[in-house]
C-alpha cells in the first residue's frame, strides 16, 4: 500500500464530502476568491466536480506578476465564473512606495473583498487556505462565522507535499513562477523566491514582520 498516496485520497474524500455538504444545502449561495496559487488551482478542480458557475473572485491590485494574470485567464478561457474586482482608489505605480505596504494592502486588497463580502450578505465564502501557511491560519475552522458570512475552508489540514502530489496527479495547470523558486505568489514588489529550508511564505514581504495581507483575518 502506498500509505503516502492513500493519506491523500483521505483529505480528498474529507474535502469533496465538506463540498457535497455546501453544494447540497446552499447550492445559490456559494462563492469564492482565488489568486490562482497552488492551493486555489487545487481548490477549482474540486469545484469544477461541483459547479464550474460558482462565481470566483480574482482581486486585481495592479501589482500582480504577468505569470499571474496569465494563469488567471487560462482559467477563465476553461469556463470558469472569474469576476475581477479592483479598489474604488486609483492605483497609481508609486502607491506602494507612498502610503507602504500595510496601507498599500489595506487600499488594494482588503476594501475590495469587504465590498465581495457585503455584496454576497448572508452567503458561503469559499476559501484555499490551509492550515500549515502561516501561523495566524493554524486557528483556523473549517467552517467560520463573520458576521453574516460563512467562510468554509475545506482544504485546512492539507500539507504542501499534498497540494503538490494533487496538482501533479490531476495534471493541473499551475503558475510558472512556482517551478523558478518561488512558493508563495502575491504582489511582485512584494514577493521574493525562497531560499533552500526557508518557510514556503518566507518570500512574501521579506524581512518586514507581515504574513497576512489582510483578506484571509477579521475582515468585516
């Protein structure tokens, strides 16, 4: 028995069931938000099994890397429901370098999810999180109240080694950037390769004491 392949066919059937569960009971109310990293390709394959109409929300900073945008429209082009949103400030390329990051995040990232959230009132969101990310997930449910949201996180107890074995086995597309060294994709300014032995999120906002843009915390 390959116990290593067979642990992952477990976290498989444990999220597609949490996904049966959603699915079956709130089948209009589902939606969800993707930067297209590893674990969300992971995360779109089980919702293409379940409804490829759901819609997902791909946040748009103005930062982002090509690689980026690029594996964003390879899934729109498959069918998927990917709605860009953008912040109401205008983006500007010294906007980072003017207010720093905290605020940069906060204007570009954080505004725009509160209005997703406000707009899908009383709805399901539908995150990729996991719980080995950074230290501030590993308090995570799989089901969170916020407000009137229900945020489900139906992939929380996979490790990267399994995302990884998913991805490969299912042949999914993934960004480039992973396979040059980088294992944790954001903003460009702001993400940096990682080095051997390194956390997989030690290349974003290196050397600042930051691990969370904001949209993944108490947003609303």
């Amino acid at each position: 028995m390959d116990i290593k392949k067979q642990n992952i066919q477990f976290l498989s059937d444990i999220t597609s069931n949490i996904l049966d569960w959603m699915f079956n009971n709130y089948p209009n109310k589902i939606f969800s938000t993707s930067a297209f990293g590893i674990n969300g390709v992971v995360l779109l394959d089980f919702i293409r099994k379940k409804n490829k109409d759901t819609p997902i929300y791909f946040i748009d900073t103005g930062y982002h890397f090509k690689e980026t945008i690029e594996i964003k429209d390879y899934y729109k082009k498959m069918g998927f429901n990917i709605i860009e949103a953008t912040s109401t400030v205008e983006h500007s390329d010294k906007l980072l370098e003017t207010v720093g990051v905290d605020v940069c995040c906060s204007i570009n990232k954080v505004e725009p999810m509160k209005k997703i959230l406000d707009q899908h009132n009383g709805n399901i969101w539908l995150t990729a999180v996991s719980r080995d990310q950074t230290s501030t997930r590993m308090n995570f449910r799989y089901l969170q109240q916020q407000n009137s949201i229900i945020k489900v996180c139906p992939m929380l107890n996979w490790k990267e080694d399994e995302i990884w074995q998913y991805a490969r086995e299912n042949n999914l597309v993934y960004n480039k950037l992973y396979d040059k060294g980088y294992k944790s994709i954001g903003c460009q300014p702001c993400t940096s390769i990682v080095k051997d032995g390194e956390d997989s999120r030690a290349g974003r906002w290196n050397g600042l004491d930051k691990d969370e843009c904001g949209i993944q915390e108490e947003v609303i």
